[in-house]
C-alpha cells in the first residue's frame, strides 16, 4: 500500500486545541427493518449486512444551515465565547441548501460573529467537515485568528432501494478552535495529514437528486485505502503504535467498514467504543467523524490521546492526531422524544417523492 509521506513536519509550531464542540441529530428516526419490508427479500439481503438498526431522518423545516447553526451554538456555549471573537466559519456539507449563496455566511450572521470573518462553504463528500478543521487549525498557528469554527453538516440522500437509503442519514457536527494555551482548550491537535487520489467510487453530477456509487469499488481501492493508508501514516509520523491510542474515530459509511479497517490496523473494538454512533443514527456524511469526535470528547481523560480518520469519495481521507488537556465535557442531555416514521411517511417527510 503506498504511503502519504507529509512534505513539512508542523510539530515544533504553536499548537491548536479544541475549546468547544457541540452537535445537533434530529428527534425523527426510521428503523432500517420498515425500509427493508417494503422491498421485501432484497431489502432484507441489503440491509443485513449494513450493521445500522435506524436512522436519523431530517424535519420537514431542517436542513444544513439549521442543524449546523444548533451545533455551532452549542459550541460556543461549551467554551463560554462571545460571537464576536470568533473570526472564521467553514462549512463542510454535500447538502448546501443553495447551489449558489453560502451556507456559511448565513451561519455568521445568524451565529452574529465578527463581520470581518472569514468564511467559506467546503465540499469533499463525507470529508468536508474535517478538512474545515484543517484550514482553521491552520490559521490559528498562523496568528491568523484567535478562535474559529469548522462545522459539518448534512442531510444525505439515498435513492429508493438503493443501499445507500438504509444508511444516509441526518446531522451536524460542530468543532470550535483556538489556540492551547487559552484558558478553555479541552484537546490539542498535534497533528493532522492528508491522502488523496482520484478514486470515483462515489458521485451526484449537478442536475441529478441522487447520488451514484460504483458498488463494491467502494470497498478496497476507496475506504480501505485511504483510511488505511492515513491512519499508518500519521502514527509513523507520531512514532506511535496502535496500542499508544486510547480512542479512535473512523468514517462510518456503515458499521461494517470501520470495524474492518480498525480490526486490519491493529485496533480494538474497545478503543473504538466511544466514537461508535453509527448503528444507532446511520451515516451523517460531512458530520459522520466529528459527531463520533464529540462523543470521545464527552468522556476521554486528560492524556488520552484519539485518532480521528474520516472519508470522503473521490477520494481522500484526513487524519487527526490528538491529545487530551482535561477530562471530557459532558454535553447537556438531549431530552427530546424520539419520533419513529413508518416508510411511506418517512417518503413524505424527506420529499423523496414529488409530483
């Protein structure tokens, strides 16, 4: 398997820490068995191998920017910020609600941050997310800026009997940044890498509704290889071993595929524990490997270090070496009732089905 072999060595700079992190998944769900029945024995040969039970459906009046904006709230109330100091917002989604007029700027104004922030709308797939935490964590050691945002968000899409309906799911992740000596940072990035290559294992050309995916291409010469091939990296980089990391966090397309490449990296189901929500709430796309990120934050130590690896076709995968500044910040607890659709309700609910 090539190795990504990272040209500059950032160590020795001034790091960057997380000092506030928040997430929003909406109430609705819908069991991934009602979406089986109604395609009878096909469904049920798809969905047996997914490892996902249900997932999160989006309301009617939810999208990105609304789901990122509870998330980047949260966010800031965990590292007790005011608007006004953070600097810098990027949005990673692949369901921007306009074609053309930023998600991210709309997020500043209704988050009131400072107007002479930067902003941008990312895309990468499922990646876009994490490469939002790159580009801030890039200008906060710059001396750029003090505090910024980087937030995924998605309302995936899934055709009608198609695999990826038991698995495209709805939520958004919200990673705030500043630098490791403020008095709020809760976990330092020491390091972060990226492999890339033109892979198309997955695609939405502008004009269609639904994604396409090649199948079982999607497997080896994509997930497999990129996430592999970043994890290796970055621990060689760190000079750690698999057994250095107390918590780890990879993409969940599904519950399948993490688990394989963790089992092939030498890790164990108990390191990634924490970070495991794909069963229970699907794939959130752009949000899928933060959300498990805010959940490792919720309860890790001071000390522990996490191994952060999302995923985004066409293809790329991010790694994330980080280390614990105190024990985990609980999140307030979500009260809200969860509220299950039947299949037909759930076509509605999603607009899947248009006149």
């Amino acid at each position: 398997m090539a190795r990504h072999r990272p040209l500059l060595d950032s160590s020795g700079m001034a790091s960057a820490a997380i000092v506030g992190f928040g997430r929003y998944v909406p109430p609705f769900r819908i069991k991934t068995a009602s979406i089986a029945s109604h395609w009878g024995q096909d469904g049920a040969h798809i969905s047996s191998g997914l490892g996902i039970t249900e997932k999160s459906v989006p309301g009617r009046d939810e999208d990105a920017l609304t789901m990122g904006f509870e998330a980047a709230r949260q966010a800031m109330e965990v590292a007790k910020l005011s608007p006004s100091e953070i600097s810098a917002i990027f949005v990673g989604s692949e369901s921007h609600p306009y074609a053309v007029k930023p998600t991210s700027s709309m997020l500043a104004s209704a988050l009131e941050l400072d107007p002479f922030c930067h902003c941008a709308d990312l895309e990468f797939a499922c990646k876009a997310g994490t490469a939002g935490m790159q580009i801030v964590e890039a200008f906060i050691k710059a001396g750029q800026i003090r505090y910024g945002l980087a937030i995924g968000s998605d309302t995936a899409q899934g055709r009608p009997g198609d695999a990826l309906e038991y698995t495209a799911a709805a939520g958004a992740a919200a990673i705030l940044l500043g630098p490791e000596k403020s008095k709020n940072a809760i976990c330092r990035i020491d390091r972060t890498l990226s492999f890339t290559t033109d892979t198309p294992d997955f695609w939405r050309a502008a004009d269609e509704k639904f994604p396409r995916h090649a199948g079982r291409f999607t497997g080896e010469p994509a997930y497999f290889k990129h996430v592999q091939t970043a994890v290796t990296s970055i621990l060689e980089l760190g000079k750690l071993a698999p057994s250095d990391i107390q918590h780890l966090v990879l993409h969940m397309p599904n519950a399948k595929f993490p688990s394989a490449a963790a089992k092939k990296l030498g890790f164990s189901k108990e390191q990634m524990a924490l970070g495991f929500i794909v069963a229970e709430i699907g794939n959130t796309y752009s949000a899928c490997s933060p959300l498990g990120l805010t959940r490792v934050l919720e309860r890790a130590k001071k000390g522990d270090r996490i191994l952060v690896a999302s995923y985004g076709s066409g293809s790329g995968s991010d790694a994330f070496l980080l280390t614990m500044l105190k024990d985990g910040v609980p999140l307030p607890p979500d009260d809200r009732e969860l509220q299950y659709l039947s299949y037909n309700e759930y076509l509605s609910h999603c607009r899947i089905l248009t006149a």
